[in-house]
C-alpha cells in the first residue's frame, strides 16, 4: 500500500511540473498573445487590397482598389484582399473593413496547403452557394496552379470570377472549364459509354441489341455520362466544341464494348453438311 502511494505521489509531481513547464512555454512564446489582432499592420489610409506578403504588383494593387471601389459603388457588395505570411493583423481587419453580411474577403496565406481561403458573409450565400467557394480555391488556390501563373494571378482570377457572378446575379459553379477537369469529364463520358455498350450486347442469337439491359444499367451509365460527363461542362461553358468531343467519345466508347466480343470471338463457321 505504501508502494502504490508513493508511485501516485510520483506521477503527480510529474504531471504538475509538466503542467508548469508547458504554461511557461506558452507565456514566454514570442508574439503568442498578439497572434490574432495586430492593428499595427494595419495601414494608415483606406484602401481594399493590404498586401502584407507583396504577392502583387503596385500596378495590380492599384487596378484592384479601382476595381473593388467601383463594384462596391454599382452593386454594394464589398471585396477586400488580404495576402499575408509570417504576419497577419487579425481580427482587426474587420473592423478595419467593416466587414458585414455583405461582404467577403479573400485571405492570400501560401504557408498552407492552398493559397486561397475565403471569409463570405452569410447574404452571398444566396448567390454563390458553398459549393462555389469550395471549387473556387481548389480551382485557383491549389499548388500546381500557383506553381504554374502565379500567387497574383491565383488571385485576380478569383476575384474576376467572384465579381462575374456577382454582377450577373449569382453562379451555382465557376464559370470556366480547366483543361484538367474536362479531360476528366472526357474520361467519365467514355466509361458512361462502355458500360452502355457491354449492357447492350446480344444475349441471345437473334438479338441485335438488349434494350432491356441497356435501360436496367442506364443509372450506371446514365449518371457517368449525363451527370459527370455533360453537366460540369454545360454548366461551365457555352463553347460546343468540349460538349461534342464528350457524346463522341460515349458513342466510341459503346461501339468499341458492343463489338469486342465479335472481334475476340468471331462466330465459327457453319459446320459441312
């Protein structure tokens, strides 16, 4: 009895010292307690762009805060930027802003794992749903576009999408298709069609097409096709061109599944009499 006491006792020095230390380490931690309002870095005149990170150029800042000032004056929905990396004034900038209902800002940061994060008050929800947001910083936020144009244009391109929808009412998608998600679509479109194709292979020898089994695996084939294949493209784009080369490429999908069988297994000729 006396051993087990004396090993509680133990532990519980030993929990309260680690206790103390990581409370010592959080209070000497440099800058631990301004991490989240720095109004210091605030500037000292109104403007809409504060680029702490210097992802843009003086000639792009000064064209956004034309831009944003005039879209807030035509339509009353306000845009603000913020690019930031080892400092961040926090949440001073909204009262900064004046941040409300009506308002996003889009915050810059490349220390993350995208570039772009999104602060949407709840009244642009009514025209651009969370769905938008969430493809619009996987559009342009993620690494490899970065890589490839750039933080500022990652971040004009968000912003040009963003005050697009807004002046004409709302997006329930981002305007656009990217080569890599067409290809994509390209992709499902020829699947949605080979499993056409194998469901409409003859069963039977004086059947030239199964219907029946084409209509029984038309959810498959239909939700591949029409909802992965055709709907991000017609609701992203009025060019006909990517539309056309996804139904070809169904239709050579389906033809290539209903005839392999003949062309692996070609049918034996008749037997001599």
């Amino acid at each position: 009895m006396q051993i087990f006491s004396s090993r509680v006792a133990r532990q519980g020095q030993a929990l309260f010292s680690a206790l103390v230390l990581g409370l010592f380490c959080w209070a000497i931690a440099p800058g631990a307690a301004h991490a989240f309002d720095n109004p210091e870095l605030l500037p000292e005149q109104p403007t809409v762009v504060i680029d702490l990170a210097k992802s843009l150029t003086d000639l792009q800042e000064d064209g956004l805060n034309e831009q944003l000032t005039q879209l807030e004056s035509e339509t009353g929905w306000k845009l603000r930027v913020l690019t930031q990396y080892d400092r961040t004034p926090g949440r001073a900038v909204k009262e900064f802003w004046g941040l409300d209902d009506r308002s996003v800002m889009l915050v810059a940061d490349p220390r993350g794992g995208n570039l772009l994060s999104f602060s949407v008050g709840d009244d642009l929800y009514n025209l651009l749903p969370r769905t938008y947001w969430i493809e619009l910083q996987t559009r342009y936020g993620n690494q490899f576009f970065v890589r490839e144009n750039g933080e500022d244009n990652a971040i004009l391109q968000a912003l040009g999408s963003i005050e697009g929808c807004l002046r004409q009412g709302g997006c329930q998608v981002v305007p656009g298709l990217p080569q890599e998600q067409w290809v994509l679509t390209l992709i499902t479109s020829i699947v949605g069609g080979v499993v056409c194709g194998f469901a409409g292979q003859p069963r039977r020898g004086t059947e030239g097409f199964a219907w029946q089994w084409v209509l029984i695996f038309s959810p498959l084939w239909g939700i591949l096709f029409l909802a992965f294949g055709i709907g991000p493209v017609v609701t992203r784009t009025s060019d006909w061109l990517p539309l056309v080369r996804n139904i070809a490429g169904f239709l050579a999908g389906a033809l290539v599944a209903y005839l392999l069988p003949g062309l692996i297994y070609p049918p034996s000729s008749s037997s001599e009499t």
